[in-house]
C-alpha cells in the first residue's frame, strides 16, 4: 500500500489544526494540506485519483485561488474504499473516491462517529452494473452462477462485488450466507487464492475481472450487467472540511471535470498514463476507461444514481453491515454544480458511452471502432500480427470484453460475442440453429 507523504515544516506543525486533515489553521500565508484518499488500480475512480494526480489539475486549481494560502496535496493510495473510510472518520482524510456500497458504509459511519460525509460528485458508472464481474479459473468446469452452490468464493465484503454476487447468487435461488463459502478478501489476495485452486471463483470489482482475464488467469462466470442495476463511484468529502473550505472542495471538483474532459477527449493517453501511474497494463484500462468502455464517467450526481444507492442499503443492512442510511442527507451536490456552473445541467443530461467493437493497433494512439463484431473479426484475421487489443460487446448487455476472452455464438452469418458463458447459453437456446464457436472458430469464419 503505497503512500505519498508531505513534509511540512516545522513552523507548520506547531499551528493549531483545521478541517483539512493534518493541514495547518487557514490563517493568512499558512500552509494547507489538502488529503486526498483515493485507489489507484480501482480505476473508474481515475478522474478523482490516478488521473486526476498525474495531470496535476487539483494542484493547478488550488495555485488559482490566490487567497494567501500556500496548498500542498497528500494523495494516499489504498486498495479498498474501507480504510479511507476510517481515515476520514479520524479527520485524516479531507476527500476520498471509493464504490457505491463502500459510499454507503461512508455515510453510516460518519454519522455514528459525529463526522457526517457527502456524497458531492461521481466518477465512473455503468448503468446496467457491468463494473463487476465474477470469475473462475481458466480450467474451471462451472459455467453458471447455479454451479456456486456449494463452492467457495473470494469477494471483499461489503465492496459493489460483494453486492453483486449477493445480488445474483439470490436470483440463481442460492442462499448468499448459507449455499456458498463467502471469503472475505482484499482483491489481490483473492485472485492470488483463485490461481491456487483454494477458492472456485472471485467476485470483484475494476479493474480486477478485466486484468485476470487478460492475463490467462481466470474466465468470466457471471457478467454484472445481468443484473440491470445501476454500480457506480463517487467522491465523498467530510462535512467540516467542505464547510470551513468550500473554495478548495470545488477546486477539486473543477479539476475532476478537467480530468474527465480530458479522459473522454484522449481515452488512449489517459489508459496509458493510468497504466504507467498503477503498473496496470493499458489495454486492461481501456477495456474500462475507453471511448467505448464499460464505465461512463461524469460527475453529476443523477437521480436514477441516487435511486439505485437507496436501493443498496437494503443489501448491506442485510448483510448486518449497516443500519438505515439516509441516501437524501448523504448526497450534497451544491458544490459540484456551482464548481461547474452551466456545464452541470449538460453533464446531468449526457447519455452514456454507446458500446462499440473497438481495435487498437500496435503503435497507434487511438482505438478504431467497427460497425458489427464480425467487421472486428475480419480485420482481427487480416491483422493478426499488428493488434494490441480488440474489444466487442455483449450482445445481451452491451458490456465490453476482450475479443479474445468471449464466448462466440454463431447464428447463420451473424457473429455475436458474450462475456459469460450462461448468457451465450441463453442466446443459443432462444435461437435456432445458433452454436457455440470457439474464438478461432469465428475468426475463420468471419475471414
């Protein structure tokens, strides 16, 4: 776990503490350190952390305020969005990033602690919940969530995966407590306990499915978009901090809009830069963070966004991870709008990505899309030495996966990728004539 630490000085550290974690009073020509929580590698996140510190935009912002202050900015990095939380209830940290159900445990727990967060931006979503995935093992003999019965699963409990698997393992007709073993692990060592054989499957979140998949490591068992369900994450600040500096609060959501402006105009360099920043292989960023990915991002807070955290608590306070969340008093979407001003209402209203086949050749710095997935197939088939990447979408849920990682249905001329086995199942049994085929399988038959 990576930290950036801030030497201040010693002047500094004899001041009197104020609401930015660890910063020194706001009195004229002090020094303030703004404290950042964010997870470089859960990369819909990016445009309030990794990206957001590689482009140096916060800095830029706050250097703009011209109010006497000289800022300092402290990115810590974590892997799960729960250490940041309690960071932030220990007034450690001023601003964090982190997923919708850890969004919701945010909330919870400032309010028992008399240190109240809110909600006051988002990051990356997807509409239909594609942002999880669970995966087994490449050998693995399960190709549906009813084969978990039984078996043991690695998920980070109380993260959006763990939601997701819940979610799903109860419309399979499984018990999520009793009709599976639940391991509750940090996702680095989940996938580590996946390669080993010691669990059958893994339920987690960006950009971890993605990177085993692209890896050999694992295969996709079940595709979160299944579940038609909003996933999303946010930006959460501490209720003092925003209150006794309102002006730094929206300088950081100035510079998450630049961060995302920047990632939706240069989706390659932005998965290059992510990559070069996590270690991350690029192609795995963009299969989430490209012009066509699986995330959207826009920081308005939309009303179906809010909709479905309200619909989350139920999942946690089942789970006995929370009591009743007041969604409406988290949510303070005042300083996101007057950071923004009359962009909001045009970011409030913006579609999401469109899905799209995509290639993206050795040496170049943008992504080719195709009308159809058997127009990738053809030119894959042409090119097969010249690719670095090519994505398609599910045909049922228009997620995004390596052209090489799905599973190929052939129904006449049609070509037609899935992420999961069960969904392509699905497909094949509601069309006649429609088969299986293996990757090579299509390539041929779209050349």
């Amino acid at each position: 776990m990576k930290r950036t630490a801030v030497a201040l000085s010693a002047a500094t550290l004899l001041l009197p503490l104020s609401g930015c974690g660890g910063s020194a009073e706001a009195g004229s020509g002090s020094t303030v350190t703004v404290t950042v929580g964010y997870q470089s590698k859960t990369i819909n996140t990016v445009t309030a952390g990794t990206l957001l510190r590689s482009l140096g935009y916060f800095e830029k912002q706050l250097d703009s305020l011209h109010d006497g202050h000289t800022y300092k900015v402290d990115w810590q990095d974590y892997a799960t969005g729960a250490p940041i939380t309690a960071q932030m209830t220990a007034g450690k940290i001023d601003i964090g990033s982190m997923g919708d159900f850890p969004l919701l445990l945010n909330a919870a727990r400032g309010r028992q602690l008399g240190r109240p967060t809110h909600l006051v931006s988002v990051t990356g979503y997807n509409l239909r919940g594609g942002l999880n995935t669970v995966v087994t093992a490449p050998d693995s003999r399960l190709t549906s969530l009813k084969d978990l019965k039984g078996k043991k699963v690695s998920t980070s409990v109380g993260s959006a995966a763990d939601g997701t698997l819940v979610r799903a393992l109860q419309r399979a007709g499984i018990d999520p407590d009793k009709g599976i073993a639940k391991l509750n692990q940090q996702p680095a060592v989940g996938a580590s306990a996946l390669s080993a054989g010691s669990v059958d499957a893994l339920s987690q979140f960006v950009a971890w499915p993605g990177l085993l998949a692209y890896q050999g490591k694992a295969k996709a068992l079940y595709d979160g978009a299944q579940l038609n369900l909003p996933t999303f994450h946010g930006v959460t600040a501490r209720e003092d901090f925003a209150r006794q500096h309102p002006a730094v609060l929206e300088a950081f959501l100035k510079a998450q809009a630049q961060a995302t402006d920047y990632l939706d105009a240069q989706p390659v360099h932005a998965a290059e830069k992510v990559a070069e920043a996590t270690g991350l292989p690029a192609e795995v960023v963009y299969l989430y963070n490209g012009a066509h990915g699986i995330a959207t991002f826009n920081p308005a807070i939309t009303p179906r966004l809010v909709s479905a955290l309200k619909q989350d608590v139920s999942v946690l306070k089942a789970a006995k991870l929370t009591g009743d969340v007041d969604v409406d008093s988290f949510v303070d979407d005042r300083y996101v709008k007057k950071a923004l001003g009359t962009s909001y209402t045009r970011r409030l209203n913006a579609p999401p990505r469109p899905a799209a086949s995509e290639v993206w050749a050795k040496g170049s710095d943008k992504a080719v899309p195709y009308k159809t997935p058997k127009e990738l197939l053809a030119h894959l088939a042409a090119h097969r030495d010249g690719i670095r990447a090519a994505y398609v979408p599910d045909t049922t849920t228009g997620t995004l996966w390596f052209a090489d990682k799905a599973v190929w249905v052939a129904d006449g001329a049609r070509l037609l990728p899935f992420v999961a086995p069960a969904t392509a199942q699905a497909y094949v049994s509601a069309h006649s004539g429609a088969r299986t085929v293996s990757y090579r399988e299509a390539l041929e038959r779209a050349s």
